[in-house]
C-alpha cells in the first residue's frame, strides 16, 4: 500500500501538484497592532493568524524581559504533514498576561508570537510587541486640607502626581471634574470641583488617578459641606405665554398647549443641558480670568441658584424644575459685558435659554448668558472683562427681559454668587492658584457673599 502510495506520488500530475503546494514558502501572516502598550495587572492581547497555503500548525506567544520567558500559550492545530491544515481560516487568538501570577517586574518587556505551518519548509512568522509592565498606582499627594464647600458652590484641590497619568481630577458621585497642570507650578496639579445642589448629603470628593496601564489611585478629601436652605418660587403659566414660547422654541399651534409646554419645559431642559455639559467637555489648559466676575452693571437679582420652581396652571401644580443660574435684570435690552476674560465657544440659540453666549475661562471654567435678544460676538473670539457680547432680552423661556447667567465648572453648574465675590476668590482661591509650594491650610467657613435680591421672579 504504501509502496502505491510513493508510485502515485512520484509520477502523475498530480503528485506534482501536491507537492508544489507541500513545499510553498509563504509564511504565515500574524495580524496585531504592535505598538507600545502600558500593561496593567491582568492584559489581555489578541492576535489573528492565518496562512492561506498549508495552514498554520504552531502558534506559540511569550514574554521576554530579560530572565526566564514566561509562555502565555503554545498550541499545535489539526493537521497532516501530507495534507495540510483541517482548517486555513483565520484564528483569533487572545492571550492574557497576569502580572500577579508570573515573575516578571515591572519594567520594559516584549510580547513575541511566532506561528509555523503545515508547509515542508516550515515557513515561520514572527511579531513582537513592546511593553512596559506597570502594576503600581500612581501616588497622589493631596496639597490642600480640610475645607469647607457650600452647597451649590466650587472648590479647588492642588496636588501631586508621581507619573505620568492619562486622566486625573475630581471625582463627586457621578460627575467628574478633570485636573489641569498647575498654571504656576509644573510640578503640580490642579482641578475645581463643585458639590452640586442635588448630590448627596454625605457626598465624598475625591482626587483619582488613572495612569496608563489603567492602575488607579482615589484619595477623598477631607470637606465640610455648608447646608443652606434653597429657595422656592412658583411660577404661574399663562396660555398665551405659552403658546408664545411653543412657537418660538418648536413652531406649531398645538391643541393641548400644556403638554406642548412641558416637553420643552423638561424634554427641551435636559436635551441643553447634555448640549452645554458636551461644550464645556474641552477648556483651555490656562488660567484666562482675573479677579472677581463682573455681575451685570446695576441689576437686580430676579432669582437665585438652585431655586426650587412650582409651576401653576389654572390653580394646579403641572411641573417643578431647578433654576440653575441668577436672574438679573435692569433695562430692556442691556448691553451684556463678559463677566471674566476668555474664549467665545459658543453664541448661538440653545433652547430654553434662547439666544446664549458661553465663554470658556480656562481650567474647566464657564459663564453663561441666556435669553439674548442680540449677539455682537462670535464663536472662537477671545474676550476681555466688560467687553459687549450682546444685549438682554426674552428669547428662550423668559417672561420678561433679563440675563440668565450661569456659571460652570467642568460642565456642571455652580452657584454664581462665589465667583462675584472677591473676598470669596481671594481666600478660596487665589492662595492655590498662585503659590509656589502649597502646605495643607485650615479655612475658615465662607461667609455667604452679599447680593442684593428682590423678589420678583423672572421665568427661565
Ligand atoms: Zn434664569
């Protein structure tokens, strides 16, 4: 049988053909991406590996860093040497390097693959991909002490980082604020904070670091929160007013006026907010502002941050929101001056809040204006304290003509009042933003800013 076997294989056609194939040299192709990967505690790495002549017979993948390599797998597929391969598809390999369980030290190292195949001359593949092991977090050293937030209110933190690290900042339940390089000291970090108005009472920030095998590092701060009882208002909605904003906002004259008027009162609401948290996603890396920001010239305050809003209709509650900005409001149509210097990023309609200027002020930091009747700036223009952006009005959902303005830190709104303060900027802030080494400080409580405040509410 055999010896048939050899007769047919050393004289037809055929024989000549099979071995053609038996002896082809193509290697067999190993796809990844080889550039350098940071590798955390557990890694996980995938390779494809084909060979579209007699198919892939080995695939082995190891790391070497300088002792012992350390196999991570070693697998021989289904096949004959006289006919190949069972299978030429491309195999999907994924290898995983447990740091924890092997012997190797941080440090540089390579992740080799090599694959053979089914061909006479044993064609081999090779590929190697660098590494740098990294199973420490980085160290955050925390540079400010125990401080006192107002609810609603910013904070600044300044620390340390002992590597390089692809995300840090501020994390506060859900939200987080990233950090910046120390605009005076390259050596240190920096990240403003918010407690929101609606976080938890027992609330703890705290700094991360993520470094780029993906280690992390959390150190919550040591914070007092200052409670403060928030205001409330109700608002009495009018079928004409809100026939006169559902035209404005959506167009249309519905039938059910009142459902109209509650989707953009909440639908429209959070759709702008989600705008405004992905426009304020990206600030600059330096510090553009001064000083205390400027409250509109000779306004009176029409409405408080986090004012909690009953909405009427016909007698009945319909509705309740938060006021996440101040009201204020002097002539009709007022010139608007930029509160703080910095960068125009947006001066457009935006909604509820009808024509809007949003001004980037560095490090995470914005203002807004809202219910413009006029713009006279535009997007990417830098502007200075005082400078005009536009004039009041009543586009969006105002009632009668005033500025709504907003501050943000890292796309979530703060209490305003703190950054109108000078005292508040010195004390809470400046110490930080300026000094060349921080020693962790005592604060005392801030007293509440003083704003004038009338009652009289404004819609927005
Ligand atoms: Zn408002």
């Amino acid at each position: 049988m055999k010896l048939l076997w050899l007769l047919i294989l050393t004289c037809g056609a055929a024989g000549g053909w099979w071995a053609l194939g038996a002896f082809e040299s193509d290697p067999p192709l190993i796809q990844t991406l080889p550039t350098l990967k940071y590798v955390g505690d557990d890694y996980m790495h995938e390779f494809t590996v084909i060979d579209e002549g007699r198919g892939v017979e080995t695939l082995r993948v190891w790391v070497e860093s300088g002792g012992e390599p350390v196999e991570l797998l070693s697998t021989r597929y289904d096949g004959t040497w006289h006919s190949g391969a069972e299978l030429t598809i491309p195999r999907r390999v994924q290898v995983t390097l447990d740091l924890d369980a092997t012997p190797i030290e941080d440090g540089r190292a390579t992740l080799i693959a090599e694959a053979t195949d089914f061909s006479f001359r044993r064609n081999r593949a090779r590929v190697e991909v660098p590494l740098v092991l990294d199973t420490r977090a980085p160290r955050v050293n925390v540079l400010t002490g125990l401080t006192y937030v107002r609810r609603g209110g910013t904070e600044l933190v300044v620390y340390e980082l002992d590597e390089p690290s692809e995300k840090h900042g501020v994390q506060v339940g859900d939200l987080f604020f990233p950090g910046f390089l120390h605009p005076e000291n390259p050596k240190q970090f920096l990240a403003f904070y918010a407690i929101p108005h609606d976080s938890a009472k027992d609330v703890r920030p705290a700094v991360i670091a993520l470094d780029r095998a993906n280690n992390e590092t959390s150190v919550p701060l040591s914070i007092s929160i200052i409670e403060s009882r928030p205001t409330s208002d109700q608002i009495q909605l009018s079928e004409g007013f809100m026939r006169g904003k559902i035209a404005e906002l959506v167009g249309g004259d519905p039938e059910d006026v009142l459902s109209a008027y509650l989707e953009i009162n909440r639908g429209m609401r959070a759709e702008n907010a989600e705008k405004i948290r992905q426009i304020c996603s990206e600030s600059s890396d330096d510090r553009l502002w001064t000083g205390p920001f400027l409250q509109m010239p000779e306004s009176k305050v029409g409405a408080g941050f986090a004012e909690a809003r009953t909405y009427l209709f016909e007698g009945r509650e319909v509705d309740r929101q938060t006021h996440l900005g101040y009201d204020l409001a002097s002539t009709a149509r007022a010139e608007i001056p930029a509160a703080n210097d910095g960068v125009v990023v947006f001066a457009d309609d935006l909604g509820i809040y009808g024509r809007t200027v949003l001004i980037d002020h560095g490090l995470s930091l914005f203002s807004l204006y809202g219910h413009l009747s006029e713009l006279s700036v535009e997007r990417g223009l830098a502007v200075a304290k005082g400078q005009p952006l536009g004039r009041s009005g009543t586009t969006g959902l105002a009632g009668g003509d005033h500025l709504h303005f907003g501050i943000l830190v890292g796309g979530t709104f703060v209490d305003p009042l703190e950054w109108f303060d000078g005292k508040w900027i010195r004390e809470h802030l400046e110490a930080k933003l300026t000094r060349e080494s921080a020693t962790p400080d005592l604060e005392t409580p801030a007293a509440t800013p003083d704003v004038p405040a009338s009652p009289d509410a404004e819609e927005s």
